[in-house]
C-alpha cells in the first residue's frame, strides 16, 4: 500500500484565522502544517472536526510561573502545573519571566530558571528577563549578551520598592534594548501616588482587600504611561505596556499610537470582564480578586473593549500571578493582613481563552462588527506571534508549528474552584458560565489535551529562541534633542 502523505490530518472542522474564516482540513507532517484546504490526502492519524472551530493555539505573553516575588514568596505553580493548566485552556505558547532581584545576577537568574522549565514545561516557552537590579555588569554585559542567545524581551517596573527601577536607569535600559534589539515590557504606574495612598489608607484604618482597589488611583497609570512614553520617544525604543486597566490610560496609548510611536500595549480579562466591586468580600475573602493593577468600573471595561476593536491595544494575556489564599501565598503575613501585606496576582492560565471566547464568539460583543472569531485568533495568538517574533507561532498555515486547539462552540462550562488544572485552589471567575471549550489541543501535532484527559508530558515543551524582530526596531525619527541634524552634531544613541 502507499505511504500516506501526512502524518495527521484534521478534517472538516472550521479554520479561524486572522484574515478569515473557512471550513477545511489541515495536513500536519514533521510536527509543522503541511496543507489546508480541501480534501487532502490521508493521513496516519485523523480527527473529525465536522463543526468544530479549529484555530491556532493560544499564546499567553505575561504569566507568572514558579517564580520567587520581591517579598519572597514563590507562586503557587511549577512550570508542570502551569502549563498543564494552560494547556487545558487552549494555549501552546506561554511567556514567562526568569526575574532578577536586587543583588542577583542576570546570568544565573536565566540559566536556573532555563532548568526548571526545560524539566516542567508542557508547552513551548520563552522569557521576558526581569530587570530590578540595573547596575554596569547587568546594563553593559549581560543583557546584550542575553539578548544576542535569544532572550529578546526585557521587563522593567516603574513602581514597588523592591524592584522599581527609577527614570534614569530605564533610559539605560531602554538604550540597551535599541541597541540590541530587544522589546521592552513594563509595569507602568506612579510609585509615589501608590506608596503615599498606601500609607494614608492604612494610617486611618481602611485595611480591608476592598481597599486595595483605591490604593493604585486611577491617575497614576495614566501619569506613568505618559512619562514612559517620553523617555522610549527619547531613546526612539519600542515598547509594550502591560495590563493597561483605565480609559484615561488606553487613552493616553492612542494618542503615541497616532502619532506614529511605536508603542504596544495588553489588556487583561480581570480589567475586561472584573472591577473594584469584586474585591468588597466579607472578611479577607476580597483577597483572592486583588491584583495590580486592581480591576477598575464598568466604564473602564467598556473602553478596553473599544481599544481592543480599535487597535490601540493589541493582546489579551492572563497576568497569570497564582498565590494560595493560605500562608504559603495571600496570607503569608499571618491570618490577619492589610491589603499592603497580601500577596497581588490572580490565577488566570486557563480561562483567559474561555472567557474572551464565549464574550467575542458566542456572544459577538458589537465592537467587533461581527469579526469575533477573527479578532479572538488575532488578539490570542496572530498578534502576540508577530510583536514577540515567536518563530512559527500563531497560525494556521503552512510552514508553521502545528500548534492547534479544537474547540467545541457549543460546549458549556461553568467554570469552578475544582475544575481547574493549576495548583492556586480558587479562580475569581468562578460560577462564570461560559458557552464554546478547546477540546482537542495539539503541539508541534501532538496531543497535549485530548476532552477530558492530558496526554502532555512534563518537559515535551520547546525554548523559543527569538530575535527582537520587527516590532522591536526603531522607528529611526529621533527627537530634535538626539538628532545629529539638530542637536549640534552630538550623537547619543
């Protein structure tokens, strides 16, 4: 008998990209797509996917896994629970964050967090480098050297006290990212308006999770987006602004859009689908709904969800920052904590894709003009692919990695503290009934998830050496103060 052509073959099922939508098979062979279309040859394996939609897997670019926080506390998960969890979600790809802390080394930092990915993963993994620690050796030697080895995403924060990194060493971080070509991701608010309400909040006794919801004001993410935005204009470096949670700060990213900036930005599902409300618990049960920044009002979800439709910003990540609401995690300080002494983050992995699914597709929210299923491809996978330069990652086509989810559009689920596959114990989104489920999911064509069952091993997953790519080169229009034509001829960058 003659040798079948493909190694698998995914038949009839309805194929979701960026650009369209289309009922077809899929051809895997070698672990990448062969084929699309119609009516292609046989395969070794075969799976009917008569009216199912089968996309490209989700590619979640900002979670947290296995890693050790400023205040000493390691998350819940290993990269084995995390990914296994996000794979039950529909995701293949997730970005994580080898984090220094004041004192360590960069070097190290990477090369012990590689060992316990390399052992855990379950889907294909890259790291954005956490910087805390910018001193001569970190800025000059190990970044560029990281960079160059594949680590081409740096993430800096502007505010906690333990690894704030002030203006003056962003603009050195920044630098070093134009010269090397690396993309810079930040957590961007105002540490003075945090730190003094904070204080202020605590000092007159308001001490309550809720509280934590008017501990970050609103203004102070807008004010540091607008000052980070002036210094990447000054250095001419491209960057991605994580969870962006107000309108006033999808706002402010517009306008540096409009006027040509390169400048990325992500939402998150607590911003679109949660807000401060959720955090007004009895006792410190508000605990497990806080995050930073916190869920925001109605208003705030609703102009998201236009900057989403619009452009302005360009993915939806989990922020995936799993603590146990116990004294390895939320209550780490004892069983009587402020709100500044409980652990931020949420569990988010494996209903990020669920969540925005059943609000895009199944109830076609009217931003998207009745292009749901397309937005959802291009916000989960197309366009975080493309911004991260994640090689062969992120489509259904030919040549690409054969990263797919299957999903049933008629499934439900009510989504509960048990039937999650991370190690938190509790989800902020319980009792969400969602309609549309990833039932199948494969990687490089092999099965991870398969209904019910995981069929991934720890370790299967792949490191994703990356270039900075397009997304992270320079715009190449300085400002008048760092170009040569107007600033006297001195040449900074």
């Amino acid at each position: 008998m003659p040798a079948t052509p493909y190694d698998l073959v995914i038949r009839g099922g309805t194929v979701a990209t960026a650009d369209g939508t289309f009922v077809a098979d899929v051809a895997v062979k070698g672990g990448t797509i062969a084929a699309v279309g119609a009516g292609l040859g046989a395969g070794t394996r075969e799976i009917d996917a008569t009216g199912k939609f089968v996309l490209p897997g989700g590619i979640d670019t900002h979670a947290h896994v296995e890693q050790l926080s400023a205040a000493g506390i390691v998350n819940a998960d290993t990269w084995e629970s995390a990914t296994r969890s996000a794979a039950f979600g529909g995701n293949t790809t997730v970005v994580s964050f080898a984090a220094q802390h004041r004192g360590l080394d960069m070097m190290k930092v990477v090369d012990d967090y590689s060992a316990l990915a390399r052992k855990g993963a379950m889907i294909d993994y890259a790291f954005h480098l956490i910087v805390a620690n910018p001193d001569q050796k970190t800025i000059e030697k190990d970044l560029p050297e990281l960079i160059k080895a594949g680590h081409a995403s740096i993430k800096v924060f502007m505010t906690y006290d333990l690894i704030k990194v002030d203006d003056e060493p962003l603009l050195d971080v920044l630098l070093t990212a134009r010269q090397n070509g690396a993309m810079v991701c930040l957590h961007a608010e105002n540490h003075g308006m945090i730190s003094w309400m904070g204080k202020k909040l605590v000092a007159k006794g308001y001490t309550a999770p809720k509280y934590h919801s008017i501990s970050h004001p609103r203004g102070s993410e807008a004010e540091a987006f607008t000052r980070l935005i002036a210094l990447a204009e000054l250095i001419d470096q491209p960057i991605m602004i994580f969870h962006v949670s107000t309108a006033e700060g999808a706002a402010v990213i517009r306008e540096a859009r409009g006027r040509g900036l390169k400048v990325f930005a992500e939402t998150c599902p607590q911003y679109l689908f949660m807000t401060k409300h959720d955090l007004d618990k009895p006792g410190l049960e508000g605990a497990k709904w806080m995050c930073s920044p916190p869920p925001r009002e109605k208003s705030d979800q609703d102009a998201l969800w236009r900057a989403l439709a619009l452009g302005d910003l360009q993915t939806v990540t989990s922020d995936h920052a799993p603590y146990r609401f116990d004294a390895t995690g939320k209550l780490a300080a004892g069983p009587n904590p402020n709100f500044k002494q409980i652990a931020n983050g949420l569990p988010g992995l494996e209903v990020r894709l669920p969540l925005l699914f059943d609000a895009m597709v199944s109830k076609g929210r009217p931003e998207f003009d009745g292009r749901g299923l397309e937005a959802f491809v291009d916000l989960t996978a197309t366009r975080p692919a493309a911004i991260y330069n994640l090689p062969n990652k992120g489509r259904i086509q030919p040549g690409f990695d054969a990263d797919i989810a299957i999903w049933d559009p008629a499934k439900q689920v009510t989504i509960t503290d048990e039937n999650q596959h991370d190690l938190t114990g509790f989800t902020p989104f319980a009792g969400y009934k969602v309609t549309g489920w990833p039932v199948h999911v494969l990687l490089r064509g092999q099965d991870v998830v398969k209904g019910e069952a995981l069929a991934g091993k720890p370790g299967s997953g792949q490191w994703l050496k990356r270039t900075g790519g397009p997304a992270a080169k320079p715009t190449g229009n300085l400002t008048l103060d760092m170009d040569p034509a107007t600033n006297f001829g001195a040449k900074i960058l």
